[in-house]
DNA sequence: AATAGGCTCAACCGCCAGGGT
DNA sequence: GACCCTGGCGGTTGAGCCTAT
C-alpha cells in the first residue's frame, strides 16, 4: 500500500491561481500569519486547493518583499559559485539571495546558468588549445623544430574512466608523395601506424591508416603530426578519430624533425 | 500569416526528515 | 519503537509565450 495523499485530488482544484484565490490567501496570511497547519487552511477560507499548493503559492509568489523578474550579474555569480560548492541545495542557496526563492533560482539555473556556465568553459577549453598551438606553430616557424617543444601537448592525449590512454583511429593524408622517405615511412610503422600504397591513394595524396595513441607518435619524433591530430579545431577525442590531411605548410615543420 | 520548435517559469510530484502520539 | 502527519526539498512537467522559418 502506498503512502496516503495529502488531499482529496478528485476534489481540488489545480492550475494556474486566479486573483480571487489569491488574495483569499493573502488576506487570511495576513491576518493570521503562517504558523498553524497547511493541509488545514484552504478549508478554513474556502479555497478548494490542497495545502501544499496553498504553501507553494504564498512561499514562492505573494509572501511580500519577493522580487520577480532578470537576475543581477552578482546573484549569478553568487549562485555559480554556491553551485559549485554544495551543488543542488536550492534552498541553502536562496537564503543567501534575500527576496529569490529556491524555485526561481532553480528554474534560473536550469533555464540560463548552466548553459552560460558551459558555453563560458567550452570557450575557455578552446582558447586554451588554441593558445598551445599558436605556441607550437611559432616554435617551429621560428626554431625549427625542436621535439623537445611538442612535450607540453601531452594534455591533448585521451584517457577513459579507467585512466587507459585511448588511441587516435585517423587516416592521415600526405599531399606529396616525395615527402615520404624511407624514415618517414620507419616513422609509420613504429608509430602503430598502416601505409597504404600510392595505388590508393585519392587526388594525388598518400594514405596512412591506422590506430595509435599519441605518445607513440611523438616518441618517433613527430610532435607535429600529433599537434595536427590534435589541432584546435578537432580538440575532442570523437573528433580526432577523423581524417587528418596534410598541406605543404603543415608538413614544413615535420621535414625538419626528419 | 501559419507553423514548428525552443524557452520560461509556475505548479505539481514524490521522497525524506522530524515531531507528535 | 512504530506509526502517522506535516513541512520542506529537489526534480519534473506542461501551458503559454517567443522566435525563426
């Protein structure tokens, strides 16, 4: 047998409350204040609403001093950063924002923050790759490549709950086909890499295949490919699984860890 | 102007804790 | 201690509004 309902649901009314039920409420609150019990109330003044509706109404709409409408910059900031303390208490994190109620600050939350919040680090996580890159990119123009350099690309690898690192599945294509010396092609094989001979090869470039996890790739010395198999615009492991294709820019950094 | 899809927010639901008997 | 009742809470729902096509 389940628990007993608060009310006769057959008999109360639901929905939206109309003004007349809402100043019936108010006025008895008023005049009698809350203390006394809910489930009671809406029979002494004539209200066919079951109590908790009754308590919801005036918690969460007519009790006074209650603003409605946009939140300010710093009550977001506050619920952010309560949020990300104590996680989903709405109502300890009301009692820090006089006149909210645990239900604006939760629909707030649902409606806006959350998605603001991820948006907002989305962002940061791309800026942040980008800037490791940009990084890269310059060390190489500048100094030619030094392997050395590649080492703080070791966050772009992918790991899964059990802490394994997760190859890469990309098929990386070379657009010259001078470009691929017998080293490079040592390269290849000892990176876990397949070569796909130049009879496959589509629109003039080579076909390499294969699965592989990024540390392997660097440890033959080519910390470029792997910066490109992680470049900023595929900075997510579902995203690295796809086709990689070289251009001659790309490849000048890699001829000069040959 | 019509319609579909997305968004917002008031209201509801069900669970749990605490107090009274 | 067992049971019942109520208040409090977080999660979910759905009507109404808004926006894009």
């Amino acid at each position: 047998m389940g628990r007993a309902p608060c009310c006769d649901k057959a008999n109360v009314k639901r929905g939206p409350w109309s003004p007349e039920e809402d100043s019936k409420l108010k006025a008895y609150i008023q005049q009698h204040g809350i203390a006394g019990n809910w489930i009671a109330l809406p029979k002494k003044i004539g209200l066919k609403r079951c109590g908790k509706s009754c308590r919801l109404r005036w918690l969460n709409y007519l009790r006074p001093n209650l603003k409605h409408g946009r939140f300010s910059e710093e009550e977001d900031n506050i619920i952010c950063s309560l949020y990300a303390n104590i996680g989903s208490r709405w109502s300890v994190i009301a009692a820090q924002l006089p006149g909210r109620t645990d239900n604006d600050i939760k629909n707030h939350w649902n409606t806006r923050l959350k998605k603001k919040l991820l948006t907002k680090q989305r962002n940061e996580e791309e800026s942040q790759t980008r800037q490791v890159f940009s990084i890269n990119q310059k060390i190489k123009r500048e100094n030619g490549s030094s392997l050395q350099e590649y080492n703080s690309l070791k966050e772009l690898e992918f790991y899964d709950d059990n802490n394994q690192l997760q190859p890469v599945n990309t098929n990386i294509y070379f657009p010259q086909d001078q470009l691929c010396y017998p080293s490079t092609m040592n390269n290849i094989t000892s990176a876990g890499l397949t070569y796909v001979n130049q009879q496959e090869k589509d629109n003039g470039s080579t076909r390499i295949s294969g699965s592989t996890d990024l540390s392997s790739i660097e440890s033959t010395g080519w910390g470029d490919m792997r910066s490109l198999i992680c470049s900023p615009l595929v900075s997510d492991y579902e995203a690295c699984q796809q086709d990689v294709t070289f251009d001659e820019s790309m490849f000048y950094g890699m001829i000069q860890t040959q």
